[in-house]
C-alpha cells in the first residue's frame, strides 16, 4: 500500500505518518509546503528508504500514483489561519480539489480531515454528526469553517458524481507532542508560558469549553476510520469537556502554581462550547480515546521540555529532498 499524506510534516500528520511506517511493508509520501509543519516533525524518517518528503502546495496540482490520500493540509490554529485566511480559502477548495481528482485517478481511498468547527458556534451539546451547524460565513474564523464544510461538498460530490472512496474525520481539539509551541493554541500557549513563568493569557471569562483528545488517541481514530467502509462523517474527538479556565488552573498548579490569569477579549466568534457526539465512531469503527487529559498533558509537557532543549536535527535539510518536479 502507498500513502500519500497531505502536511505530513504538521503536528497530526507527522504521528500518523509513524503508525503508516511502523508495521508492514507500507510506503508513505508525505506533501507539506511547510507553512505550518516542521522538518524536525519528520526528521526521524528522512532515511527510511519507505519514505519521501515532496515540498509541495496543495493549492498546484500534482501528478503521483498512490493507493490512499490522508488529506490533511491546511493550517489549524486560529492565529496561523487568520494570517492569510483567503489562502487558507484557497488550501481547502484548490487544495481539496486537487487531491480528489488526484484520488479519482489513481482510484485511492481519500480520508479528508475535517474539524468541529463545521458546527460554529453550536446550540446544542454534545455536537452528533447529524447536526447542521451554527457558522458565521462573514466572520474571521470563516476562511477556515467555511473551507472544511465546502471540502466536505467537495468530498461528497466526487463520491455520488466520480464514485470516489470517501472517508471524513470531524477531529476535535486534539494536543500532544510535536504542536508548534508558538502556533497560538491554548494548551501549547498556557504550557508555554507557564514553563516560562509567565501569566496565562484567558481570553474572554475562561467560560467557554473544549473537549481535548491526545494525539495517538486522534490517529489511532483516524486509522480505524480509513480501513472501515464507513463512508458517513465520523466526529474522533474526547468527550471529557472543560473550561478553558480549568485548563488554565490544570496546567498552573502542574508547572508553576501561583502563577498569574491575565484575562484578554474573547476573540470574535470564538465557540462558547464544544464537546463530541461519538457513538458514531463507536458503533462504526469500534473506537474511543483511552488516555485521559492528566496523563496526555504530563507527555506533552515532557515534549515541550525536552524540545526547549534540542528540537532540530541540523542532518535533515528540506532543499534536499525531493521536489515536485523530480516526483
Ligand atoms: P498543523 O498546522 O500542525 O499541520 C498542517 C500541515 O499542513 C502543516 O504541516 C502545514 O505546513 C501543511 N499545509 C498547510 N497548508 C498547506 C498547503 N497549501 N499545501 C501543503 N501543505 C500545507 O495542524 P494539525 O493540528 O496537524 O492539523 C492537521 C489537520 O487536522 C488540518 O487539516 C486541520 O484542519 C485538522 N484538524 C486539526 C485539529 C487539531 O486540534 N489539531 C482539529 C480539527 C481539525
Ligand atoms: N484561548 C485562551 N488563551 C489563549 C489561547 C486560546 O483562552 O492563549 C482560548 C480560545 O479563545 C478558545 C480556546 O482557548 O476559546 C481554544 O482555543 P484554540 O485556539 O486552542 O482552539 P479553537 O478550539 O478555538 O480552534
């Protein structure tokens, strides 16, 4: 089997790439323009001969034959969205595009990955599948709402009109080793700055909640959902829902109890809750997440001290490796 994993070099895809790699005789090709992933998330791999780094945008089309597409390209932090947010429009609509013509060609498998944020700001919780969603198209977080709701148009239209194999994961809030610790996020802002002593920024109240899921939990979602023949949208996420508030005390009383909560404006739009449906993933593929928060922290914020400590590996270099044209 030959994978293509499109921002392969990002935070999800990176751990995905490992599980693809670990067992069996699979190859993976990992896509990144690198806007938002690193080299040193797949450093560790660039000499395994089942590997191929191709620096690429998502937004070109790309000629490549492989048997499976895990579409994951497009930036996922709201500050890193926000940047340039008609090219994260672009990302989702070109980019999705491409890739499924590029899946209708080779006839591969194409898993989109999809977000909670489909559902807005919702009125009602936890989120199912089945409901439709309470968006601002006019708002900031819109380029990248918008963007995974029409991907998804897009998904579903390449499977009734080109009979395209669909898979769509609806990932929510989901944190662990490897995240960009300046990439704006809560969990890695508050371990940020509490490692640095600094006040925890809460926007808003602290009010709002979030359900977060540890990474290897999300893959491990992720790959059940390709290898079943559910073709419906599949919320992976943790139920366990918390304040941003409780959070912020969790990860203080952890690093740096005493710490200060320095309140900022809620940004606009920003969801008031958010918590998964999942016994879809349940009945369909089997799946929950198995560690809890406390225990996913602990590793996250072991990764986070030993990254501020050597996170690069100066042998990998990116201009190297193989380009779109060579491919
Ligand atoms: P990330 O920013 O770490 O990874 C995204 C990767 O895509 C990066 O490596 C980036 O360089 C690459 N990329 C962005 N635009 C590209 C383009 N035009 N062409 C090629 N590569 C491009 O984010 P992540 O947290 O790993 O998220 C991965 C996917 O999962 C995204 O599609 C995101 O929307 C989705 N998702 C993530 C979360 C979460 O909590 N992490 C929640 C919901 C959905
Ligand atoms: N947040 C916060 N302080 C920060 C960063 C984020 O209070 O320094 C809040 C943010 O307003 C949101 C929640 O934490 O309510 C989750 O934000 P994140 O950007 O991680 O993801 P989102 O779920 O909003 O996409």
């Amino acid at each position: 089997m030959r994978h293509l994993v499109t921002g392969g070099a990002g935070f999800i895809g990176s751990h995905l790439i490992d599980t693809l790699l670990r067992d069996g005789g699979d190859s993976v090709v990992c896509l990144d323009n690198l806007q938002t992933g690193h080299q040193r998330n797949i450093a560790h791999l660039i000499r395994d001969p089942r590997f191929q780094f191709i620096r690429h945008d998502v937004r070109d089309p790309i000629a490549i034959d492989v048997d499976r597409i895990w579409h994951l390209a497009c930036p996922a932090s709201p500050p890193q969205y926000q940047k340039n947010p008609i090219a994260t429009i672009k990302t989702n609509v070109l980019g999705t595009l491409n890739m499924l013509g590029l899946a209708r060609r080779c006839g591969a498998r194409f898993l989109l990955a999809s977000t909670s944020e489909i559902y807005g700001d919702p009125l009602v919780s936890p989120q199912s599948e089945t409901y439709l969603g309470n968006v601002s198209c006019t708002g900031p977080r819109a380029c990248y709402d918008e963007g995974k709701r029409i991907a998804e148009t897009l998904v579903y239209d390449y499977q009734r009109v080109h009979g395209v194999e669909v898979r769509v994961a609806r990932i929510f809030n989901t944190y662990g080793p490897r995240m960009a610790a300046d990439d704006g996020r809560v969990v890695t802002t508050f371990i940020r700055q509490a490692l640095a002593h600094q006040p925890l920024t809460i926007y808003g109240d602290g009010s709002q909640t979030r359900s977060f899921c540890f990474v290897d939990d999300l893959v491990a979602g992720l790959n059940a959902l390709m290898q079943s023949s559910c073709e419906l949208p599949v919320n992976l996420g943790n139920p366990t829902e918390l304040t941003v508030a409780e959070l912020a005390a969790l990860i203080r009383d952890r690093l740096s109890p005493g710490l200060e909560l320095e309140q900022r404006p809620l940004p606009l739009d920003d969801p008031r809750q958010r918590r998964p449906d999942i016994s879809r993933a349940f009945r369909e593929l089997g799946w929950r997440p198995q560690l809890d928060l406390a225990e996913g922290l602990e590793r996250t914020i072991a990764a986070f001290e030993v990254s501020a400590v050597d996170a690069t590996d100066a042998s990998f270099n990116p201009l190297a490796a193989t380009t779109a044209a060579q491919a």
